[in-house]
DNA sequence: ATGACAATCAGAGATTGA
C-alpha cells in the first residue's frame, strides 16, 4: 500500500499536474495540503475520474487538506480539539483498509517570535495529543503532511540563511522531537540516514535550480506500520514540471 | 533591512506562505 503526502499549494492551480502525477506515481492514499478552496471547489469529478475518491476539509483563500483513496474511506477526525477558537482547516483524519491516515498542515509560524509562532507551538501540542491516542490503539497509524519544521541541519540548505525563520527555531525541532519520541518512526529518515531529502523548493532566488531545499513534508508511522515500511521516496522530479508546487510527493509504501 | 515568487480573492493590492 503506498501512501503520499503532497502539499500542492491551490488544487485549482495544480489540478493539471496533481492528475499527471496520480497516473504516473499510482499511489494508493495521497494527503494534500493547502488546497486553498472550500469544499464545493473541490475537483470531485476529476479525482474520481482518475479513480480516487476524496474526503474534503477545505477553506476560503488558504489552508485545506483532503485525503484521496482508491478504496473507500471513513473520516475518524476533523479539525484536533483543544482550541475552540481554531478556525485553520488543517487536519483531516480518516481510516482506509485498516490503516489510521492523517492529513496534516501544521502551522509555518512566522515571522517569529510573535502570535503566530506562539499558534504554530500550541497547534503542536494539540497535534501531539491527538497522536498519542492514536498510539493507544496499536493499529498502523500514518501521520503524513507538511510540518512545517526542519528537524535536523541536515534538512536545511543553509542554517545560517534560516536562522530566524520558524521552521528551524529549538522550540520547533523540540516540539518535533517530542512528538517523534513518543514512538513514531520518521519514514523518510529510516529509510535514508544521512544526506539532504529535500522536500520543498522556494520559488523565489532560483531555489530548485540551485537545489537550496528543505525537508519539511514528513510522513510519521506508529509501531505497527513502521513494521509494514518497505519503501520511501520523494518525487523531485515533480518540482521541475509546468507550474509546479513549491513541494513535492512523499511517500512510503507498507506490505500488508 | 528588503525583495525575490506564487496563489487567492477580487477585480488593485493585500495577505499568506516558508
């Protein structure tokens, strides 16, 4: 079962190379991120005529995750409790085959320090206690999205260029850590110890050409599925095509 | 210190992203 992340940065915009890519890279479960529509500007019908089904949580202008399945899913979450005030469309959870998935799009927080450094912080903690009740449950949990973080220099272009941005703060890779620590298996870094696994590309200062990346789409799995993990890969190749995202597909593939 | 680039909403330029 292979399973992805792609933070695709507006579905409208990307639709044209999100529908290639379902073709070429077939996976079975995709977690998008930013879709930046509401949920009747979903393309529903374009999906399904590739073959995928889709569980929507969309918003106006910004942020929204959908989860698209070739085999049916059930939603098990929307949104992660913990602040009622919390309007972000940024989690969605759904179980498919027997396998808990979630779609995440954790907050950037910058510029930082300031208020939205201090959501980013608090989002993931909230995040945080939703993983450790999926934990509990001993089933094969993928946690999949755009974190938003770093979590080692390795994952960065320049630690000196990203000094005081968001993503590289200690308070984010502590947070980071501490989630990790809880017993999630970091796919990507299991798979591939050392060396860049750059996931993003800024579109500004000619980023992908000069490869200055960062590795910030993650895929955490619990116990039962790192047990599964055979592959993991990133699709680079997607940020060299027409109107690209600034992020590509991550994925890992699970023997069930 | 700022802008570089892109998408969205709206219908110009601000907001957001990372």
């Amino acid at each position: 079962m292979k399973i992805a992340t792609f933070n695709v940065n507006g579905i409208t915009a990307r639709l044209p190379r999100l529908l290639d890519w379902l073709a070429e890279a077939e996976p079975d479960v995709v977690c998008l991120q930013e879709i930046k529509t509401v949920d009747a500007g979903f393309p529903t019908d374009a999906i399904a005529a590739a073959g995928y089904c889709a569980l929507v949580h969309g918003q106006k202008g910004f942020n929204g995750v959908a989860i698209l399945s070739k085999e049916p899913a059930t939603e098990t979450a929307r949104g992660l409790d913990g602040d009622p005030t919390d309007d972000h469309a940024r989690y969605l959870e759904a179980e498919v085959c027997g396998i808990r998935i979630a779609s995440i799009y954790l907050p950037n927080g910058n510029p930082q320090p300031g208020p939205k450094f201090d959501y980013k912080l608090a989002w993931f903690d909230r995040l945080a206690a939703r993983a450790r009740t999926l934990l509990a449950g001993e089933q094969p949990v993928v946690l999949a999205g755009d974190y938003n973080v770093c979590p080692e220099p390795v994952d960065v272009f320049s630690e000196s260029a990203m000094a005081t941005d968001a993503l590289v703060q200690p308070e984010t890779r502590a947070k980071f850590r501490a989630l990790a620590f809880q017993g999630w298996t970091d796919a990507i870094r299991a798979l591939q110890p050392n060396g860049a696994a750059f996931t993003f590309w800024d579109y500004q200062a000619g980023a992908w050409p000069r490869d200055l990346g960062l590795r910030i789409d993650h895929l955490l799995l619990s116990p039962a599925a790192a047990d599964r993990l055979t592959h993991a890969g990133i699709d680079r190749a997607v940020r060299g095509g027409e109107r690209a995202s600034d992020h590509v597909p991550t994925w890992v593939e699970l023997a069930l």
